[in-house]
C-alpha cells in the first residue's frame, strides 16, 4: 500500500506570543513541523506535501 501525508501547517500560531510561525518554533534542533516530516518519512510516506502560509 502506498502512504502519503498532507501536513496542514499555515495556522498563525497566535497563542504563542511570537511573530515565528509555530510549525517552526525550534523543538531538540529542528522546527516543529520538521519532526512531522521525520515521522511520515519513517513511517514509509513516498509523498510528504506541507500546507503553509503565515510567514512559511
């Protein structure tokens, strides 16, 4: 079976009094969303697709 993931990341991120967006807010090295990434791709995605907007 074929795995694919959207990640959906263009939220503003308001509630943490920052003007960096929250999916790259750093987190052990690397931004949020990154680890997301890292997951889908060790869960065996071919296609990791990331939804952005404010400040991406």
């Amino acid at each position: 079976m074929k795995l694919g993931v959207v990640i959906l990341a263009a939220g503003k991120g308001t509630r943490m009094k920052s003007a960096l967006p929250k999916v790259l807010h750093p987190l052990a090295g690397r931004p949020l969303v990154g680890h997301v990434i890292a997951v889908s791709r060790a869960l065996g995605a071919e296609r990791v697709a990331v939804v952005y907007g404010h400040g991406g």
